[in-house]
C-alpha cells in the first residue's frame, strides 16, 4: 500500500516521478468517452467565463444562453450515447483511474440532473416578466451583484441595463460538480464535487433582482451552513481515511467488510478502528443529509428557498437533491453495505422525523415559497425511505422518484414566478385567492403540481411514491410506509389549502396578476406538466429505465 | 381481439368530459347539450353491456387484460360480474338525469371574464367522475381500481367546493367558506382513507406479488397464497377503513352531511347515488374476496357499527331542520343497511345489499333532486321555510312524496325489496341484529313523513304562495326516476337475477353457506 492507496489519480504521476525518476512518467489513464457529459458542461462553463470577459455586453445575454443549452443538450446527447452504448449495464465500469464510476445509476442521475439543468436554465433566462427597466428587459438576475442594494450604484447599474449574465456559467459549473458528485468514487473527488457545485450555487443564492437583503441574507445562510456541513464531511473523510487507509470507495468497502485486512505501516494506530469509521461515516452521511435538506439538517432550506431568486430555488430544490440523493446512494450502497445494520436505524429515524417534520411544519407556512421549501423536506424523507430499503428496487426507485420530483419542483417553481404584483413575485399565499377565477389555465396547472406533490394517482408524485413505498415494504421496512402514508395525508392538507385558495375564494382587488411568459418558462412549465402526467399514467418505460440503472459499479 | 367494451363504456365519458371542458366560454348551452349526448351515449353502451352480459356464465366477462406498469406487477385488467354491470347501469342511468337536474346550476352569476368557464367545468367534472366510477366497478386489478378510487375524489372535491347551492346565495362570504369546508373535509376523509388502503395495497403486493384479484383470490382459495392471520386482518382493514369512509359507515361518516349539505342538489345525489357505491361495492369485490378469513373475524364489530349507522342516522335524521342534511343522514342510515346485508353473510342478505345499493341510488336520486328543485324555488335549506306547498305546486309536492315513501321503503317501491331481502337475510343468522334494524324502518317512516308534513302541508306560508310547479326539464327528471322506483318494487326480477350468481360466488369465496331454515334444523 503506497501512495497510490490514497488517490490514484491525483498521486500517480507524483508516485511515478518518486519511483522511477522524472523521465519516465505514466501519462494518467482517462476515459475520455465515458466523462464527456462533465467534459462537456465544464468546458461550456469555461467558455461562459470567457464571454464574460470579451464578448460586448449587448450580446452576452444570447451568447451565454446560445452555449448554455447547447452544452447542455450535448451532454445529454452524450449521456444517451454512453446508455445506449451500454455503459450504463455491461460495460459499466470504474473510469479516470478509479475516481468516477461510470454505471447505471451515475448515467439516469446525470441524465436527469442535464434535462432539469436544461429546463432550469430556461428559467433563468426568462425576461419577459419583471417590467421593463429604462428600456432593457430584465431577467430575474440583479443588474450588478457587486452593487449596494439601494445604492446609487445599484440605479446606476440598472439604467445602463447591465446584466448578470454570470449566473449562466455559474449554474454550469454548478451542474458539471453535480454531475460528478452521485458518480464520484472515490471520497475526495466527491468532496471537490460536493464545492465544485455548492459554491456557484451560494453565488446564485444572492443575485436576486427584487427584495435584495433576503437574497443576500438567504445566501449567506447557506453558505456558513454549507460551510460547516462540507467541514463535516471533510472531517469525516479524513477520519475515513484513518479508518481505511484509503480514500477509494472500494477499498474502504472492503475494509468494512473485512476483505482486506492489511494494515498500512503508516496507520497502524488507527486502522481498523470502528470508532473512526461510525463517526467518520456519520459525519459524511451528515453532508450529504444537509444537502438533501433532511431533519434535523434542513434548517436552511425555508430561508434559502425564500430568499434565492425563484429560478435558482427551482434549480436547486429539483438538481441539488438529485446530486445529494445520488451520492448518499452510492456512499451507502457501494462505501458502507458492510455497516448495512449500523446505518439503517439511523436513515430510519432521519426519515421518519424528515417525512413528519416536514408534512407538520409545512401546515403553518403563509409564503408559497416557504410552503414548497418544507414540502421538498417531507419528500426528502419520502426519497429516505426507498433508501432504506438496500436493495436493487430501492434504488430504482429513487432514481425514478428524483426524476419524476425534479420537474415538478422545476414547473412549480416556474409558476411561482409568474405570479407578480408591484413588488415583484407575489408569494404570500394570501395574495393567491381567486387566482383560479382570473387566470384558469395558471391556476390549473399549478394544481396540477400540486396533487403530484400529494401524490394523487395518475400524477407522477403518485407513481414515484408507490415505488419507494413498495422498495422500502419490500425491504422490510413496512412501519416506515405507514408513517409515510400518514405524513402523506398531512401533506395533502397543506397542497389542498392552497387549491381551495385559489378557486374557492373571491379574487381580492388588489391581488396579483399573472405574468404571460416568453415561451422559455412557457417550455419548462409545459415540460413540468407533460412529464408529471406521462409519469402518472404510463410510467413502465422510465420505471424500466431506471430498473436497468439500479445497479452500482464496484 | 374482441371490442374493448368496457374500455369504451369508461372512456366515453372521459372522452366527453375533455370535449366539453373545450368548448368556448360563450357556448355554455352547447357544452351542457354535448355533456348531456355523451352521458346517454354512455348509457347506451352500459345497456349493451349489461345485454351482452350473461348471468349464468363465467364468473367475470367481457374481460381484458393488457400491460401496463411490470415493474409494479399491474395490469390493465377489466372484468364485470352481475353486480357490477348492475352498478354500471345505475351510474350510467343517473347521470342523464343528474345532467338534466344541474342544467343551470353552473351558469355564471355574471359574465365578468372570458376565461372563467365554470359551466364547461361543472358538466365535464361530472362526466370525469363518470368514467372514474364506471372504471372502478370494472377492474379486477387491485391497483387499478385504488387508482381511480382515488382519483376521482379530485374532480368530486371541484364540485363540491367550486358548485355551492345557490340557496346559499353565491357571493355570501360565509357560504363560501363553509362550502370550501365541506369540499375539504370531503376531501380529507377520503384522502386518509385512501392512503391507508395505500398502505395495505402495497402490503398485498409483497405478501402476494401481483394486483390481480382473480390470480390472488384463486390462490387463495386453493392453498398456495398463504397469510399469517395478523397480516390477511390489518390488510382487511386498511382496505375496509377506505372503503367504511367512502361508503360512509359510522363513526367516519361526519364528511357526507356537509358534503351533501353545500353542494348543490345534482352534485350530492352524485355523492352518495353514485360515488359512494364504489365504497360498498369495494366491500363485496375486495374484502371479501381477498380476505375471506379476516371479513369473517370482523363481522361481529362490523354489524354493530352498521347497526349504529342505521338507528343512529335515522335518529339524526328525524332531528335535522335542513331539507339536504335530513336526506344526507337518511342515506347514512340506508348505507347501514347495505352494509349489514354485505356483512351477514348469507346470500339473501348480499343480493339484497346489492339490490339495495341500485334502488337507493334511484330513490336518493328522485327525493335529492326533486328537494334541489324545491330549495332552487324558495332559496332556503330550512324546512321551517315552507309549508303548504302542495297546495301552491301539486305536482312538486306528489313527486317529493313519492321520493320519500320509496327512501322509507314502502311495499310497492323498489327499495322495499332490497330492504326486506337484506332484513331476512340477517336474520336468518343474525336474529337480534335483524330486529335492532327493524328500528330503522320505523324511524324512517318517522323522518320522511314528518318532513312531508312540515314542507307541503298545513297553511301556504306567504313566501312560498307564488312558487311554480315542476316545469318540463324537471319533469323529465323526475318521471322516468319514478317510473323505475315502480317497476323494480313489482318486477325486480332482472336485477335479482344479474346479481344472484355473483353472489353465490362471493358466498362460496368466504365459504358460508346459508343456515337452514328453523324447520329442518329443528328436527
């Protein structure tokens, strides 16, 4: 056990140069093909940076969008290459020298990580609904984020029309360090995933246009929180570490496991030793927890989500919880299945307090992004549950429940925008009363979300929750499913109130009007709507999709 | 490969309903005409089926089975056997004329915004639940039917809480709250009920690995499918709790009187003539079926709490002083019934119960919507608020008599034969229960009589001096629900003998036979 134990990527050319002299160093060996999805959203985001800095102002806007979509259709393009090909079942196999496992799981969650990105960015570019400042449309985006809010600076940005047309490579970054993170296999290049796309993600936090302090409050929130989970996790590895004498998913495994029971000269104190692995593990599982917004992690999310550009809220309650779930899948299916009786309980009781927490807090909640923000946490715990389950249907099952939530986060969210008032987005649900009188076809649609949200069969909500209850009774876990259908039951109160809200009750008038969109959020809206309802009703193709993807490469 | 049939019979109101929800804002006449062709459409075809249909034959017919979600181990399967073609009948005969009675319960107070299409809405939702109802009495596939047995509480919960009774006066703030209430608790009953079956449905699912009902109940019935006695009686009762709140049974049936009570007179007859079968034809079907053993176990708690229903809805019904609510508990007390001829397991009681859920469909029907048109002439609930109406509006007055002797069972009326059947059938094996329920007749003779007597009789209060009698649509409503109530009281043989044989089925699934009569055990 030399060096190259530690991290075979980032070691060999140093080990090389140590053992055999300078002159003979191994080129890396890297699967070019096999990462092309991250290649490719990386590369974008490096050339978005570069637009920044040499395209003219007027034409970022396009330029930015032009190679953000076509990014990230390329890799999604790339994806599908890679799943047909069969990487994704025979060939899948363990790339970049041991630091990406390229498998079933790891393609469907990139895969759907791209197609919400896709959708999300939509959302991002959508100007047509704030009015019209000094003659520029604007976007959801603040006109100059290093500006003082309220300042003179602030009008000044905004009467030049400038644009923060960075959120496009920043949200690019954010989805190639997603893409990386549920295939990470080895801990650190799942540390560097896990800040590769957290950190674009707190930037975006803040750049909201209107009520600017919320945002940037939001923003910092979640970046000390974020900061201390990813220190967490970082302490954590490095406990692993100790514990292993290797940072690569699958010795460590075999470690736990017993398979491997040398031990590391240099590690002799500590090798082997359980306490290191339970707290190191926990301390991982933590992480990744606060990522997922589970209780009692979750405090973050409300704030987050309430104060973070409508957009990015959408982004990152569907692609983040896609990303987080991924990792916690592959940590505990293909790092920890040795410690299988040590974590179960744990998950358990995280997701029993996470399904009830969330369903109860969310019944007192008055502003609708608030309301969504808790909801994301009871479906965080929904998602827990076919965790639980450790077996091949379990995690299909949440492969096609994170599917199956993230455009319905991304279409709800996407509605949210539309609903404005003087002040910009009109959340407090107050202000939504009667909308179903005044706009139908709006109201309608978020409905729509929302019974998927409670689960109403013939929606996708339904269809995702059948399946992770059916993997966690089938795992044994049937108490688990009866705490699931009782918070379930209490979560439909919450979803229901906002429907009678909107069309049971006489339109105030003063209230809100709805913004038509350009057909950018048009698309993701209408996208939300067709894949809750084809999920809904003729779910088999995607179940089978992510049947076929249940397996982890080791 | 056979016409689909019964895809058909549920998709034609389905088909209707997204048709009728398109057509523009200022057609409102054309889209009720069009809802009111497919509802008859949809009755022409349930004839069919019922005509295509053979009693003696197999157990399930004109079935179909296709593909549709592997990874759950459902399949699309349908099937009917007599007592769901009866149901399909009733539905498809009640919606005509359920159509008919709302024909202007949904036009706009005023025509403030084009988008606002509450007429297209309010005949497509019940076109919707329609075809929701028609699917759930025919599949044979567990998840199938818990699919649409929660579905259609969606479009029902629009009705209710989108359509209040007009007696309420639209734009009365307090109304609207308490309709939302009522759609809300509507929804919320339900909503639990349901997730509980959702927790059973998965239950079976791992104890047997497939949804269909013949495969499990074949297996059942000859050994292979084995349940430990604990996990066959909570899944029992998640599907019974589900079905208990639809139905509705007591202790879980405060939802139906608010439900009943704010929506408008079409919509509750909708609720609980059609809606609320699936709950008691859920019973027969699944309880039974799948859980023969623990149906058995729970009889006993099950009687009483029918007994309960029964007495203690007849008891509230005497002391209701609005006209809705007094009908809403008056069903409680009928669903009792049908529930206690389901659960004393003897053959007349089961055809009775089935026969029962037909004839109260149609009772409820003519006395609900006869009431609806009495309330949309005075604009009041309040049986305080009448008297003397049949002096002012004979015909009215006639019909609403009629509606109440067959809801208390008066030989003659269709319902006096159900009730009669289910009373003889429980009493065969359960001689105390069948005289506690006797109460219920003499309560309901009680309720009705002393509601026609407030209402129609006695001195014309002044309000209801120039109230018209019946006009032509109401008529054609009223009429032919009349003329059935006295067909099937004289001849109610062709529904008895649609649902004979499949209740020999059931008997033989929870393996009772009839107890012989006292002659023959006496010697």
């Amino acid at each position: 056990m030399s060096a190259t134990a530690v991290h075979s990527l980032w070691t060999t050319t140093a080990a090389a140069s140590v053992n055999d002299g300078i002159d003979k160093i191994d080129a890396p060996n890297i699967e070019y093909g096999q990462l092309a999805p991250t290649l490719i959203v990386i590369g974008a985001a490096v050339i978005g940076v570069l637009i920044e800095a040499f395209v003219p102002r007027k034409s970022r806007y396009y330029a930015q969008l032009f190679v953000a979509v076509v990014a990230l259709a390329a890799a999604f393009a790339a994806v599908v290459a890679l799943a047909a090909g069969g990487y994704g079942t025979t060939k899948a196999r363990i790339a970049a020298m041991g630091a990406i496992a390229v498998d079933g799981p790891a393609l469907f969650l990139q895969g759907t990580i791209l197609l919400a990105g896709m959708v999300a960015i939509f959302t991002f570019a959508e100007r047509r609904l704030d009015p019209v400042a000094h003659g520029n449309r604007v976007d959801s985006f603040v006109a100059q984020a290093g500006a003082v809010p309220g300042s003179p600076g602030e009008q000044a940005a905004t009467k030049a029309g400038f644009a923060t047309t960075e959120v496009f490579p920043l949200a690019l970054f954010a989805i190639g360090g997603m893409l990386v993170f549920p295939s990470a296999n080895d801990l650190l290049t799942f540390f560097i995933a896990l800040e590769v796309f957290s950190l674009p993600l707190y930037l975006l936090c803040a750049l909201a246009r209107r009520k600017r302090l919320m945002s940037q409050e939001a923003a910092v929130k979640y970046f000390l929180l974020g900061a201390f989970a990813s220190a967490f996790t970082l302490f954590g590895i490095a406990l692993i570490y100790g514990y292993a004498g290797s940072v690569s998913y699958g010795t460590v495994a075999k470690v736990v496991d017993g398979t491997i029971t040398t031990v590391d000269p240099a590690l002799a104190g500590t090798m082997g030793n359980d306490a290191l692995l339970l707290i190191g593990s926990a301390m991982i599982v933590m992480g990744l927890l606060f990522k997922v917004g589970a209780v009692p992690f979750h405090m973050w999310t409300p704030d987050v989500y309430q104060g973070a550009p409508t957009p990015v809220t959408g982004f990152m309650a569907a692609a983040t919880k896609v990303a987080a779930f991924g990792a916690l899948l592959r940590l505990l299916y293909v790092v920890l299945p040795g410690l299988r009786w040590d974590w179960r309980p744990v998950m358990y009781g995280v997701a029993v307090i996470t399904m009830l927490g969330g369903a109860i807090v969310a019944i007192t909640q008055t502003d609708i992004k608030r309301l969504l923000a808790y909801s994301s946490i009871a479906h965080a715990g929904f998602i827990l549950a076919g965790v639980i389950a450790t077996t091949e249907d379990g995690v299909s099952s949440v492969l096609f429940y994170l599917g199956a939530y993230s455009f319905v986060t991304i279409g709800a969210f996407a509605v949210v925008t539309l609903v404005r008032d003087a002040g910009g987005e009109a959340t407090h649900l107050s202000k939504w009363a009667g909308l179903g009188r005044r706009s139908p076809l709006v109201a309608a649609v978020f409905a729509v979300f929302l019974l998927a949200f409670a689960g109403i069969p013939l929606t996708s909500g339904f269809s995702g929750k059948f399946a992770v209850f059916k993997a966690a009774a089938e795992g044994g876990a049937g108490a688990l499913v009866v705490v699931g259908v009782i918070s379930s039951a209490i979560a439909a109160f919450f979803y229901i109130r906002v429907i009678v809200l909107m069309f049971f009750s006489e339109p105030k008038a003063d209230g809100p009007t709805v913004a038509v969109p350009s057909p950018l959020t048009m698309t993701a809206i209408g996208v939300g709507v067709a894949v809750t309802l084809v999920l809904g009703v003729a779910p088999q193709y995607f179940l089978d999709l992510a049947g076929q993807s249940g397996v982890f490469v080791r | 490969m056979s016409f689909p049939l019964l895809t058909a019979t549920a998709a034609l109101p389905a088909v209707g309903a997204i048709a009728t929800a398109a057509v523009p804002a200022a057609r409102r006449t054309a889209a009720k005409w069009l809802a009111l062709f497919f509802s008859l459409a949809t009755l022409a075809l349930a004839v069919v089926v019922a005509v295509r249909f053979d009693p003696d034959g197999d157990r399930y017919q004109l079935t179909e089975s296709r593909a549709w979600i592997k990874d759950f181990g459902v399949r699309y399967e349908l099937g009917v056997d007599g007592i769901g073609v009866a149901l399909i009948a009733l539905t498809a005969l009640l919606i005509p004329f359920i159509i008919l009675a709302g024909w202007h319960d949904a036009d706009p107070l005023e025509t403030k915004s084009s988008r606002w299409r509450p007429t297209q809405g309010f005949f497509a939702l019940i076109l919707a639940v329609e075809a929701m109802v028609i699917i759930s009495f025919e599949a044979t596939d567990v998840f199938l039917f818990y699919i649409f047995f929660e579905a259609m509480l969606i479009p029902m919960y629009f009705l209710i809480g989108g359509f209040g009774d007009r007696a309420h006066s639209g734009s009365d703030e307090n109304a609207s709250a308490q309709r939302s209430y009522a759609a809300v608790k509507f929804l919320l009953y339900n909503l639990v009920g349901g997730l509980i079956m959702l927790a059973a449905v998965i239950g079976l699912y791992v104890v047997a690995g497939n949804f269909s009902l013949q495969e499990i109940a074949e297996a059942r019935a000859n050994g292979s499918l084995d349940m430990a006695t604990n996990t066959e009686r909570l899944l029992f009762l998640g599907f019974f709790f589900a079905f208990a709140v639809k139905a509705p049974l007591w202790p879980l049936h405060t939802w139906l009187p608010n439900a009943m009570g704010e929506a408008t007179a079409p919509v509750a007859v909708l609720i609980t003539a059609v809606v609320d079968k699936v709950g008691t034809f859920a019973m027969l079907r699944f309880c039974l079926q799948l859980f023969p053993e623990a149906s058995k176990w729970a009889t006993p708690v099950i009687l009483v709490l029918a007994l309960v229903s029964i007495v203690y809805g007849a008891l509230l019904a005497v002391g209701q002083r609005d006209i809705k609510r007094l009908v809403a508990y008056a069903s409680i007390s009928h669903f009792g019934f049908i529930i206690l001829g389901i659960f004393a397991m003897t053959s007349q009681g089961q055809s009775g119960a089935t026969l029962y859920m037909v004839n109260h469909g149609i009772s409820t029907a003519a006395l609900m919507l006869v009431a609806g048109f009495l309330i949309s002439r005075r604009g009041s609930r309040l049986i305080a608020d009448y008297g003397g109406v049949q002096k002012v509006a004979p015909v009215l007055a006639g019909t609403f008599l009629i509606g109440g002797l067959a809801t208390l069972s008066l030989p003659g009326l269709a319902p006096f034969v159900s009730e009669f059947l289910v009373l003889v059938g429980t009493f065969a094996r359960y001689p105390a229960v069948g005289i506690i329920a006797t109460f219920g007749i003499v309560l309901a003779a009680l309720y009705t009589l002393v509601l026609y007597q407030r209402t129609m009789t006695g001195p014309v209060k002044p309000e209801v001096a120039s109230m018209p009698d019946l006009k032509v649509r109401e008529l054609a409503v009223v009429a032919p629900l009349i003329a059935l109530l006295i067909v099937l009281g004289v001849y109610p043989k062709p529904v008895t003998e649609l649902v004979n044989p499949a209740v020999k089925h059931t008997m033989s699934d929870v393996q009772k036979k009839d107890p012989k009569p006292d002659v023959e055990a006496a010697k």
